[in-house]
C-alpha cells in the first residue's frame, strides 16, 4: 500500500482553499477537491457530509452534500435516499463517536466491525471506513469521509494527520466562505430591506399626499382618480379602476378608469360577478395570476390585457362601499402580503374621502336649505310689507272671536284715524241701511267659506265728514283655530269714482240706445244673459210684430219654425267664443211672407271695457237669394237641354238600327218567293220589333228615373226577401239555359230603405246580363254585410268584359262589343246605376275576358238599424 506523504494531502486541501477563496468559487469546487484527494489517496469514496439541527425538534442531523466516486463504485446516495438529512442518533457508532468527533478524533472501522444495525448505514461493497471530523470555528460543521471498497484499509498517522489538517484547513475556508455568503445575504437582505422601506416611505408619500387632496380636492372623481394612478404607480400596475357600490347595493359602477384601453367608467357588475363583485360580497381583498385566463372574470372586460389583478375593498364602517383593483399587463403570477396591505391603504384612504365628501355634501345641503327656508321667510313677511303698505287697497285683519281689527295698513280710513278703527267700533253705524243687508249676508257666506276668490260686495260706508263712499270689499278667512274661523281678511277698495262714472255710462249707453231705437234698419240688441234684451223700431215695422211678452219672445216668434234651431245653435256658439257671425235665416215680415234675411251679430264691450252681449243688425237678402235661386234653375234647365240633346242622338242611332232592318226584310218579305224563306224574314222581323219595344221601353225608363228620381218612395225593406224573389223568377231561365244557379241569401241582414219597384228592376238587371252573356259554368248570388253597407254580389262565369271598356260600360247606349251583344240597346247597366244610386249606394263591377264578371251592388244600411 502507497502511503501518500503528508504534503501532497496538505496541497491538495490548500489548493482546494485557493480555489475556495476566489470570491465567485462555487462550492461545487470542493468536487474537485475530494476527487483529488480520492485520487490521491487511491480510496473508492470520498464525501463531505454537513451537520445541521433540524430548527422544529433541535435534533442533529448528517447530510451528504459533496461525493467523488471512483470508477465503477456505487453511489452512496444509490444506498439511501434519505442522505441528505440522517438523525445522528439512528447513526449507531457514528452517534457514539459523535463527542469525539467534535473533540476532532477521526474515526475509523472496517465494515466487518460494525455492528450489524450499524452495516444498514453503510452500502454493501464498503470494506472501511475513515471519517475525519471538520471543525468550522471549534465547532462540529461537518465529516470528510473515505470509503475503501477493495481492501480493508489501513491508515497512516502521516496520512491521519494531514487529513485532518486538510480538513480544518477546509473547515475555516468553508466559515469563511459561508460568513462571506452570510455576509452577502445579509447584505442582500438590507438591500431588500432598504428598498422595501424605500417603497414604504413612497407609500406612505403618496397616502399622505392623498391626504393632503381629501381636504383641499373636492371634486372625487379627480381625488379617485389620484388615489388609483398612485396605488398602480407603488405596485408596478399599469391599469386601474375604481368602482363604486351603486343605491340599490346590488351592483357596482366603475367610477374612475385609470390606463383602460377604453374608457370603461360607467360599467355595472353585479355582486359576485368579476373580481370586483366578489369583493364587494366576501369583503375581504381578492388576486387573480393571471385574469385572461381567469374562470371569475367579469364579461365585459373580454379581451382586455389584464394578467394579475389585485383588488381591495373600500369599507366604510365595516360596509363595502366599493373596490379598487390594479391590473399589471405582462407579468402573471401573485401580489404580496405588502402589496396587498399598501392597497388596502388606499383603499381606506378612497373610503374616507368619499365619507368626506358625503358629509360635506349633506352639511352644504343642509345649511343651504336653512338659509333657503330663512330667505323665503324673510322675503315673503318683506313682499307682505311692501305689499301691504303701497296697496291702493285697505287691508284690515279681523280678529274674529272679538270682532275687532287686529291689524291695518293705514294710518286712517275715511278720516277715522287708525286707532279709532283698531280700538273696534260698532261699523254697522256707518254702513248705508240700504247695503247693511247685502254685506251682512256676504260676510256669513265668507265665514262659512262659500265664496270663491272672486266674490266681492259693494255698498256705501259714511265718511267721518258725514259724505257717502262707495266700497268694494272681499272678505277671505285668513286662519282656523280648533278648526273654526280665527281671523278674517277684508280687502277694500274705495269705488265711489267707479260707481260715478258707471252711472254715467248708464246714462250714455241709454243715450246710444235711443239713437239706435230710430236707425232705419232692424236692430237687436243682446246682455250677458244671452237674452234679446232690445229690438229697434224698425224691427217691430219689419215683422210688424207688437210687443205683448218679453223681447226675447217678439224675437224667437219672428222666426221660420224650420229656422230657429239654426239660429240658435250659431248664436249660441259665437257668444261663448265672443266671436262675430252671419246667419241666413228666414223671419216673418209684416207682408205675410217670410223674408230671407242676413242676421249679423258683433259681440260689444260696455265703456268700462267689458264684454256686455251683442249688437247687431239685420239684413233683408229676399231677393238677392230670389235672383240667386233663378240663375241656379237657369243652369240647370241648360244642362238638361243638353243631356237632351246627347240622348235623342244616342237614341235616334238605336232606333235606327232596328228600323232599317225591318224596312229591309219587309222589302226582301215582299219579293221573297217561297214559304221557309217568308217564314224567316218575319222571324227577324218580329225579333227586331221586340228589340225596338223594349228599347222604347228602356228609354221610357230612364227618362222617368231622370226626372222623377226624388220623387220615389222608399221604404224599409229585407234585401234577402228580395234577392230570392228576383233569383226565383230567373231559375227558371237558368236551368233552360244548363247554366248552374247559386244562392246565398240567408245571413240575417239589416234592412234598407228602398223603393222595393226600381231596386228589383236594378238588380234584375245584372242578373239578366250575367245570363246573357254566359255560356256554360254558372251564376252566383250572394249577399252579405261589410261594415255599414249591404252587399249584393252577382256573379258569373261568362265572357267577361275587357278591361278597356269596363270604365264606360255604365254609359247609356255604351256597349262592350257592339258586334257580340246585339240584345240588348246598352241602357239596362245605365238604368240600374241611376236607380241604385237613387237608394244611396254604388255599383261596381270585377271582370277578367274569358273567366266571368261579377257585380257588387253596394247600399247603406238603413241608419236606424245600424
Ligand atoms: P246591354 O243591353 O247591351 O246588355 P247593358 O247596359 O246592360 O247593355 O250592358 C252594357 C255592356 O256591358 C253590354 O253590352 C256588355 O258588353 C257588357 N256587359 C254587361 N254585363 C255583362 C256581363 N255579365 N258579362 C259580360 N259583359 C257584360
């Protein structure tokens, strides 16, 4: 065996040492040192294992912390997992030698003389075992351990020796190293501390500043504004918000938004919803690692760069009032205890403000409110004053349970001085004994509260000088006590010059009046009554009527009975709007007849201004309206010369038609040689003839229709009973014709009025054309109600009527196709408007060419059975 020379160790450890000192060596350098001493020393093993105390159970505890192997040995820390932190205790020799190894004894032991509990300590290949205490300090740091796994080792002194110096020389490096990382620590450790108290006094900078602007920053929402943009600044947060809790205490609004990629202010969470809403429920602060990722996060705020997001209550008196919460838009992961308490701060600092200023509010409010309410009071007693005072008016107060005046705004009245009135003396004396009766009844009315505000009496008081003055008082209860009258209000005005004057206006009107009484056209006159109150001479010569009632009965017995209420009404309505107005009336005239007069009324103010009743005049417009009347029926008798003369061309054209035939098959009859072709010219002979008889008789028809169409009677009748009357008679015809026949005629309908003659002639009309010009298919009739009209549908499924003409089909003698109807003279679709609009209705008509026509005819129900 090769016993290595105690300076080769020594250098090998001193080496170590260099390396250890150099001021960035990393303790993984003391590899390499034991790999030179394992080489050196030619052992399987060598290791340095750390004593230390566990800090909860002050046990000691060995832990391997550096371990050089030889080639092809098994790790120590293959053999236990748990090497790192080994009780001293379950360490059996090793715990037994543990005095001397802090004393600095070595130890040594083949594995052979281990005890058996002992081995389990040591992996299995091991031969021997050489453990070397080091000594940091004089004390017990640690062991430099080597294990020998090919022989049983044995050691030198020499090498026992160096060994140890070799690990004292580590152990000193190893305290100087670790009180330079102390040293370090410690130092970083102050750096923190510093930057910490650094970021406190910010902190504690920015509350007070915050501070400083509750008092002297009365508007919040920049103060909050401030107290979020710091709180952000202290954390490294780039975005804030604070929000408020809303008067229903169920929600949040963002009040202030500090850095939001959007101005969010305005946006309501409801409690629990986002980080705030939870706070603003649990009260306690709340952080979020990351919120684009959140589960928790408020919707709203979707796509915003929020990461980790603080939030803090704001708590006034243990109550949420609100929340701040700091967003940071890059990093991710949690705030700390400090950052969380610095919010809090804020926070609180946010609450008090917001305290502040509330109670600041209510205060201004408060005293703004008294100074408001003293204001008013001072004004309104100043306006009673002033009022009282320069009022042209007497105001007197009585005092109602002595009757005497407790107050008036004037030294004297009618020459009593002030103190005669007030010392309240027996007035009924100086009231005239004409009006004591009137003022007595209004002032129980007044007392009783049965007046309106507008009521008022007037009578005559006596001066002290012994004069008569007119006054005009109101009497108003001014206050209750125990609910009955206490105190009374008399306004009074002197109006003795108004009672003057008005006599005078009384004698001027009279004067007026007379000369209207002898004007030369008929004149009336009307009050406030409404009344006919006045009629002029010349009214009585133009009716000739005497006067043996009121005027107001000579007026209404002037009238055409058919007239009054036409009057009546106009009048009426013009005098509640005080409106001038013309009616046309008829009245009586001294002649016998009734004349057309223009009555004309001007609403006219008595001289005081007021509205009196109407004036008014009356013109007799009997021939005026006679000459109107005749140039009327002039115009009328020329459009009827002219209807003529359309018609007899019309006609002459329809009559011709058939005549010439006739003249031509009466000529071809004469020369007609055998019987079938004689047979034939007398059949188109008579069918012309019929054609002419019936467009003779047509025309008959619609001449009297046009001249004698108000003189129809009309009478209630049931549409239904009609309908089926006139479909019954042409059934037959229909069937012969194979065409079907529909009836729908039973609905209960109202009835109409109608002349019961002309309406069957007008509707049997349309159902005669149907048949005419339908071939095959059917006819249908139908009636129903629309609103306020009666229906009468006749349908067909016939040749139809081209568009173009079906706007003239209505004419008379107008034919659709002259060539296809040659049966009809085109007057029976002219016969039935006129007599349908006779009733009040219209007709109308629907058709396509080749489907089939249909006719409306359209009545008004009769009114009464609406
Ligand atoms: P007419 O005696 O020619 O039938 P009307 O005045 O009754 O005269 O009718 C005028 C025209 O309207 C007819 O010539 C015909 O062309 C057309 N017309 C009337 N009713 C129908 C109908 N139901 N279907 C088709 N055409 C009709």
């Amino acid at each position: 065996m090769m016993v290595q020379p105690r300076d080769s160790i020594l250098q090998v450890a001193l080496s170590a040492v260099q390396r250890l000192l150099l001021p960035d060596a990393p303790p993984e350098s003391l590899y390499q040192t034991l790999g030179e001493l394992g080489n050196l020393l030619q052992v399987s093993r060598a290791y340095i294992f750390e004593t230390f105390s566990d800090p909860k159970t002050d046990q000691q505890h060995v832990g391997l912390r550096y371990e050089w192997l030889a080639e092809n040995v098994v790790s120590l820390k293959a053999m236990n997992p748990d090497i790192g932190a080994i009780p001293v205790e379950s360490f059996g020799r090793l715990a037994e030698w543990s005095d001397r190894l802090k004393a600095g004894d070595v130890f040594y032991s083949t594995t052979r003389d281990l005890r058996l509990d002992e081995q389990s300590n040591f992996e299995a290949s091991t031969l021997s075992v050489l453990i070397v205490p080091i000594l940091v300090n004089h004390e017990w740091w640690g062991i430099l351990g080597f294990d020998d796994c090919v022989i049983e080792r044995e050691w030198t002194e020499i090498e026992i020796d160096a060994l140890k110096i070799a690990a004292s020389i580590l152990g000193a490096t190893l305290f100087n190293k670790q009180t330079v990382q102390a040293l370090r620590t410690s130092e970083t450790n102050y750096r923190a501390l510093s930057a910490q108290l650094e970021r406190r006094a910010e902190a504690m900078a920015a509350l007070y500043e915050t501070s400083l602007d509750i008092n002297s920053q009365p508007d919040l929402s920049t103060l909050f504004y401030a107290i979020v943009k710091r709180a952000a600044k202290l954390i490294d947060a780039q975005i804030g918000g604070l929000y408020l809790m809303r008067p229903d205490n169920r929600s949040l609004e963002l009040v202030v938004s500090y850095n939001l990629p959007k101005d969010y202010t305005g946006v309501v969470l409801q409690l629990g919803e986002g980080l705030s809403g939870k706070i603003a429920q649990t009260g306690q602060p709340m952080l979020s690692d990351d919120y684009s990722i959140w589960a928790g996060r408020a919707a709203v705020y979707d796509g915003t760069p929020f990461r980790r997001v603080i939030g803090v209550p704001l708590k006034v008196g243990g109550k949420v009032i609100g929340t701040i919460t700091l967003s940071d838009i890059e990093r991710t992961g949690p705030y700390d205890d400090e950052e969380v308490r610095l919010v809090s701060l804020f926070a609180d600092q946010a609450a008090i403000a917001l305290t502040n200023v509330r109670l600041f509010e209510k205060v201004h409010e408060e005293l703004a409110e008294r100074k408001k309410a003293e204001d008013a009071l001072q004004i309104s007693e100043m306006r009673f004053r002033t009022l009282t005072e320069n009022s042209p008016d007497y105001i007197h107060i009585i005092d109602l349970s002595t009757n005497e005046t407790i107050y008036i705004n004037r030294p004297d009245v009618l020459g009593y001085s002030a103190v005669e009135i007030l010392k309240g003396r027996d007035t009924t004396l100086i009231i005239h004994p004409d009006d004591l009766l009137v003022l007595q009844q209004h002032w129980r009315q007044a007392l009783a509260s049965q007046l309106d505000d507008q009521a008022y009496v007037e009578y005559r008081l006596r001066r002290k000088d012994g004069d008569w003055e007119w006054l005009q008082s109101r009497f108003t209860v001014m206050s209750y006590l125990d609910g009955k009258p206490h105190e009374m209000l008399a306004t009074t005005t002197l109006v003795t010059d108004r009672k003057r004057d008005e006599e005078a206006l009384a004698q001027s009107l009279n004067f007026y009046l007379g000369l209207l009484d002898t004007f030369p056209v008929p004149i009336w006159r009307s009050e406030i009554d409404s009344h006919i109150h006045f009629l002029n001479t010349s009214w009585f010569a133009f009716t000739g009527l005497t006067l043996n009632h009121t005027t107001q009965v000579a007026w209404r017995a002037s009238f055409h009975p058919d007239d009054w209420d036409k009057w009546e009404k106009i009048y009426t309505s013009a005098f509640k709007a005080r409106r001038s107005f013309e009616v046309e009336c008829r009245i009586y005239h001294t002649d016998g007849t009734f004349h057309t007069v223009m009555i004309v009324g001007q609403p006219f103010n008595g001289l005081d201004g007021h509205f009196v009743g109407y004036l008014g005049v009356i013109f007799d417009i009997t021939e005026i309206r006679e000459a109107q009347q005749r140039i009327l029926e002039l115009n009328l008798e020329k459009a009827r010369v002219k209807m003529l003369e359309d018609f007899i061309g019309d006609v002459s054209h329809d009559l011709r038609t058939p005549l010439s035939t006739i003249i031509l098959n009466t000529y071809l009859l004469r020369s007609a040689s055998d019987e079938p072709k004689r047979q034939e010219r007398l059949t188109i002979l008579e069918a012309q003839a019929e054609r002419l008889k019936k467009t003779v008789q047509d025309l008959l028809d619609i001449s009297r229709l046009e001249i004698n169409i108000t003189e129809l009677t009309f009478t209630q009748v049931d549409v239904n009973q009609m309908v089926m009357s006139i479909a019954q008679f042409y059934a037959p015809h229909i069937a012969q014709k194979k065409l079907q026949l529909e009836i729908d005629a039973n609905k209960p309908l109202p009835s109409i009025l109608a002349n019961e003659t002309q309406f069957h002639r007008g509707v049997a009309n349309l159902v005669e054309n149907a048949m005419k010009y339908t071939k095959k298919g059917g006819i249908s009739i139908k009636t129903y109600r629309r609103d306020e009209l009666i229906i009468v549908e006749i349908a067909d499924t016939g040749i139809g009527i081209p568009a173009e003409h079906l706007a003239r089909i209505f004419d008379r003698f107008y034919k659709a196709d002259r060539a296809r109807s040659t049966e009809g003279a085109g007057l029976g679709l002219a016969i039935s408007k006129k007599i349908i609009e006779a009733h009040g209705g219209k007709i109308e008509v629907e058709s396509i060419e080749g489907v089939g026509t249909t006719f409306f005819v359209i009545l008004p129900v009769y009114p009464a059975n609406l």
